[in-house]
C-alpha cells in the first residue's frame, strides 16, 4: 500500500504545472495535469463531432446567416489576444458551432472548439460585449486546461478512495459515503475554483480585444433574473451570480485600461 500511495505523490509532484501566462487581473496557480493532453483533445473533439451531428440531424446546426457571423466575428476577434495569456492558443484550430436551440448556454471544448445556444443570445438580449464577456470565459476555460485538470483531479482522487479503502478494509457502504464525501469537499468547489479564474482571465480577454468589460455586470444581473433563487452555492459548480458580480467588479480597475488602450489602437 506504500507503494501505491508513494506513486500516487509522484504524480501530484509530476503533474503540477501552470498552462498560461500570469495575467493582469488575477494570478496563476499549479494544476494537477496528469492525463495526457492528447486524450483530453480526442475525447473533445469525439464529443464536438457527436454534438454537431446530433444538431445537423434535427436542422439545428446554423452555419451562416446574420446571427452566425456576428457570433463569429467576435469570436474571431478575441483569439487573437489569447495569445497574451497563452501564446501557442492563437495557433489552435479555433471553430464555432452555433446551435439554434432555447437553451442558455455556451461551451468551448479542449483545444479550441466552440458552441453556442442561440437561447442564449435570444433569451437575454445580449449586445456584443456581453457576448464577448462570456465567450471571453468559455475560451478562458479552453487556455487554462480545465477539462483536462478536472480529469485529472477527479482520476486522482478516485485511486486515492480506492486505495484508502482498501487499506481500511471497507465496505460498499462506507465507500459509496466516501466517494460522496469526495465529490461534496473537493470536486464540486474545485469546479467553482475553475468558473471563478474562467471568470478573471476571460474578463481580460474580452478587455484585451476592446470589448467593455463593464458589460460582465449587467450579464450578471440577466443571468440571476433568468436562473431564480437556484440551488445553495456549496452544491453548485458554478458560484452565485451575485458573487460572481461583486467579483467582477473588484477587476474592473485592472481590466479598463485594458479596454481603453484596446480602443485607442
């Protein structure tokens, strides 16, 4: 069992890594990166495919039209400037998806492959700039790896209840507790962690490419209004969006020069 449990410190000292630049408004921090970045991309792009596939099949798939170039082009605008927080990002296969459904939601997969719901844009009335400040975050999620660190820290975690209950002898019962123990303590504010630094470095992103990133505020506002009361943030990977706000407005005095000097240019 020490054999086990000195490999398992091995990889948590072999995969800590940083994937971005330090940025203007928030600092880096270690990431436990163990699962090879070529099985993240695979399994994204397996799911991108499946996805749009899906999508065509029931004439959902929107790949022209006014609505698709002006989510494009912002797009397009702000992948340039991925390059201050990560410089080999501007190279990636970047690609937009955009799925004529009423749900409110967007994502960007591993390595550069991006979706958004129309509900989204529909829905909230959303002006370029608040497009911006959350595609902004989605590709900030895209930068910092996080889809591969989740994998990664949820693989370690498992080898760890595993490993611990086994050395203790447990049963299912106690290992089935353990397990949920593991997702309330670690995976699901791990999760909140991630959407809160999507939150930083996509806010610097939009800011960068001359977005306003006052924008976020309001965005916020639209999301509460549109989410309700919601679950009790301790049990959500995402954080409350009246934190989320109070948050984004601490960065507004490290991000407006940004977008200030973005619109002299």
């Amino acid at each position: 069992m020490k054999i086990g449990f000195l490999l398992l410190s091995l990889l948590l000292i072999g995969g800590c890594a940083t994937t971005t630049t330090a940025n203007i408004a928030g600092k880096n921090r270690s990431q436990l990166l163990i699962v090879p970045v070529a099985e993240v991309n695979r399994m994204s792009l397996d799911y991108f495919a499946k996805q749009n596939d899906d999508a065509r099949s029931k004439h959902r798939l929107v790949t022209s039209g006014p609505e698709f170039v002006r989510v494009e082009a912002i797009m397009r605008r702000l992948v340039p400037h991925s390059a201050a927080l990560r410089k080999d990002a501007i190279d990636w296969p970047w690609e937009l998806v955009l799925i004529d459904a009423p749900e409110v939601n967007a994502h960007v997969m591993a390595g550069g492959k991006v979706t958004v719901y129309t509900g989204l844009i529909r829905q909230l009335k959303l002006n370029d700039d608040e497009i911006a400040v959350v595609m902004g975050h989605e590709m900030a999620h895209a930068l910092r790896e996080h889809t591969r660190e989740k994998i990664s820290e949820q693989q370690l975690a498992g080898a760890v209840v595993s490993l611990g209950g086994a050395a203790l002898g447990a049963g299912k019962t106690t290992m089935q507790i353990a397990g949920l123990a593991q997702q309330l303590a670690l995976e699901l504010p791990f999760s909140r962690k991630m959407e809160s630094e999507a939150d930083v470095f996509g806010l610097e992103l939009a800011a960068r490419a001359g977005y306003d990133p006052q924008a976020a505020l309001g965005l916020w506002d639209k999301m509460s209004a549109q989410g309700g009361a919601g679950i009790p943030q301790f049990l959500s990977t995402h954080p409350a969006p009246k934190n989320r706000k109070q948050e984004l407005a601490a960065l507004m005095p490290k991000v407006m020069p940004l977008y200030q000097a973005a619109n002299r240019r």
